[in-house]
C-alpha cells in the first residue's frame, strides 16, 4: 500500500514515525494530514537509503535542488559531485533534470547515493531515449510513455513530474492571447509540441489512469507539473495558468481516490504583490495539496542573482502557504550551474525556507534564531558558528578578516556588546 493508503486504514508506518519525530508533531495528527492528502510522504518502495520527509501543511517548509546533466555537460562525475553537495549542505530533496548521456545509468548512479527523497521529469529521457529508436518524440504513444515512467519507477524515484493538467483549450487560448514568453516549462513545450502535431489532446491527462496505476505500485508521489506557468513577470496569473490550475485540481482528487499521494506545481515568475493570492488559489483549488514553487522569481532583469530574486519570492510564497521551495541558482537564465553555484542556490533557498517557517510560527523553528541572537550578545563566536546556516563561510570570513579584540573587525573596541560589557 502507498503511504496515504495506510494512512486511511490507520497504519502508521515506519516513514511517517520518522517524519514526526524530525517535525515535532504527533504520530496520529500527521497521519490524519497525510489521510487528507495534506502531507506527502515521497518514498518510493524501491528507494532503499531513503531517509524519508514530510512535505506539506504544519510541517517545515522543504527546499529541493535541481541537478542533471546537458548536451553540452554530461559527466556523471559532475552529477556525483553535485548530489554529494546537495546532501551536504542539507537540502530536503533532489531533482535529476538531465538531458545528456546515458540518463538511465545517471539517475541509478544517484538513487544509490541519495538518502533524500529523488525526482525526475520522465519526458526528459522519453525525448532523448526515443530517438535511439529512430524516432521523435511527437511519434510517441501512449503506452511508450507509460514504459519508460514505469521503468523510472522501478529504479527508485520518489516524485515525478507530469505535466498532464496542459490540456488543447488552454493552449488554444494561449494562440488568441499571446504571452510576452509563451511556454517556458521544457516538459509543457514538448506536450504541447506533441498535443499540435498530433492534433490530439494531452495523452498524459486522457491516460492519467495508467500513470496512477503506476503510482500505486511503487508509491510515487505525483508532482502535477504547470506546463504553462508564467515565464516573465508580464504572463503572471493569466488565463492560461489558471485554466491548468483548475485542471490541476480535479487531478489531485482522482490521485487521491486512488490513493496516490500528489502535490502541484507553481510559478514561475510572479510580480511580488501576485504571490499570496497565487498560493491561496491553488490550496482553494486543489484541496489543500502540498504546493511545490519555482522560487516564485520577482524580477526579469537580475540574470546571475536569480537566487537571490528566488529567495525573496520563496520567503513569501513559504510565508502564505507554500511547502516546498525548489532552489534558483545564480546560473539560472545562463547556463548550467557548477559546484558554487548549486552550493549558493542551496543556502538562499534554505534562508527562504526558514523565513516562511518563522513566519508561518511552525513550532521551534524560532528556537535558532534566539540561540544565535544570545551568543551573538555574549560574543560567543563558536555557538554562533553553530547556529549559523553556512558555517564553512562563517569560518572562512572570520579567518581571514579577524580582529585584534574579542569583537568583530567591523567594530572592534566600539562593538556595541563589547562596550556594555565592559561597562557592566
């Protein structure tokens, strides 16, 4: 049985006693949250180092990161290094988004290092796998589809991405209403791509049942991807998106009854002042469902800080509702991202995690933040290494800039904790 499954019978398991000691909250009340479809659990039975975590309402807010190889870059030492940094610098979940080499063997390769929930997109490898078979992938059926995300499925992963809510009215619409960056979801260009030459609607969203049947057997959770968010600030909350939201919505009731776990997708790219009404929507629309968000990014014009525009949209969308945050790293818009840039995404996803977590009041989360705030008074450099969230920058920024005084060198003799001390 999936994990919502034994939920509904009142089983609860191994994973979920683990999730509630790490969140502080009682067995039986998350178990009823993952009833509800509420909380997921991503743990997929074949995922044997998982480490497993919980993903929705009451519980932290979770930050993923995105790997993968490209055309260009398909090492898979490369990939290794990356997970290895992702685990290191304590991301909650992993995505393989590659595109390049043998994508198959990559993506086994990093399952077995994993010990943190692992996702995919599985058209990714469709589009490349099937040319290997003298093929495109707009001459894909169904049942091609279906095979290669079972065969994803048995090799472990956790969540999937499925753009299945991209439906021919919402893209009819898009040909009338024009959008300043039309489709910028890869997974929704090539639907899209096959839904036009084929003349046909989304096989994903008419054979939807095939995908739950494979959900149910391995325990995947669905992340029902939004082909059509906005990709510029100017596309936010437009018909399009909100037409798949709807279609979204009536997804994850059909997931539900067949007792897979789900959770959807957002934006995107969303002026600052559209985020809490988006989250809001989709929790009106979806029943509650984990909400995963691409930053939201806040501004078009800053390529090579787009962590930073990221962190200041996930803060926010954490703040209202959201509950799980995939990291932007500075690379986004440029290129693909290297060691530095993964570690960077990591940490400004992490801070945008913990400031919604602060501001949705989840229970001692506020706990560090007094710890540091007192060995901050106390001149205690050691706790505030402790309790800081990037501690091998803490230690390398002392080293190098350290003062002749207990104090920092930006103060010195005129640090203000330093002057009541020695006054007091």
């Amino acid at each position: 049985m999936t994990q919502i499954e034994n939920a509904r019978k009142g089983i609860i398991t191994d994973e979920l006693k683990i999730v509630a000691k790490k969140e502080f909250i009682e067995e039986e009340k998350l178990r009823e949250l993952v009833t509800q479809g509420r909380v997921v659990i991503p743990a997929n039975k074949n995922h044997k180092k998982l480490i497993p975590i919980g993903i929705g309402k009451g519980l932290t807010t979770k930050v993923n990161a995105n790997i993968g190889t490209s055309e260009d870059y398909y090492e898979i030492e490369n990939e290794i290094k990356k997970i290895d940094m992702v685990i290191k610098y304590k991301c909650d979940a992993v995505m393989d988004l590659s595109t390049g080499g043998n994508i198959r063997h990559i993506r086994k390769a990093l399952i077995e290092r994993s010990t943190i929930p692992f996702g995919n997109v599985p058209v990714y490898q469709m589009v490349r796998d099937i040319v290997k078979r003298g093929k495109t992938f707009v001459d894909m059926s169904i049942e091609e589809m279906i095979g290669f995300i079972e065969e994803q499925a048995v090799d472990g992963v956790d969540f999937m991405t499925v753009h299945a809510g991209l439906t021919m009215r919402a893209i009819n619409k898009i040909r009338i209403q024009k959008r300043k960056a039309d489709i910028v979801s890869r997974g929704g260009s090539l639907i899209t791509g096959w839904m036009l030459h084929n003349n046909k609607e989304n096989p994903l969203y008419e054979h939807f049942d095939k995908v739950l049947d494979i959900a149910s057997k391995y325990d995947v959770t669905l992340s029902l991807g939004d082909g059509l968010r906005p990709g510029c600030l100017a596309d936010g909350t437009d018909w399009a998106q909100i037409k798949e939201l709807l279609t979204l919505g009536e997804l994850v009731k059909r997931a539900r009854d067949a007792g897979v776990q789900v959770m959807v997708e957002g934006p995107g790219h969303l002026p600052i002042d559209q985020i809490e009404m988006n989250v809001k929507l989709q929790k009106s629309i979806c029943n509650e469902a984990p909400f995963y968000v691409l930053g939201p990014i806040v501004t078009d014009i800053a390529p090579g800080y787009d962590h930073i525009t990221a962190a200041i949209g996930g803060a926010i969308a954490g703040t209202a509702g959201a509950d799980f945050l995939c990291y932007v790293t500075p690379a986004e818009h440029l290129g693909l991202p290297d060691e530095v840039d993964v570690k960077e995404g990591i940490i400004a996803s992490r801070i945008a995690a913990h400031v919604a977590d602060i501001g949705k009041k989840v229970p001692k989360v506020m706990d560090r933040d007094n710890k540091m705030a007192e060995a901050r008074r106390n001149l205690d450099w050691r706790d505030q290494e402790k309790y800081c969230i990037d501690p091998e920058k803490y230690i390398k920024v002392r080293s190098e800039r350290s003062s002749k005084t207990e104090a920092c060198s930006m103060c010195g003799d005129l640090c203000v904790y330093k002057i009541l001390k020695d006054l007091l």
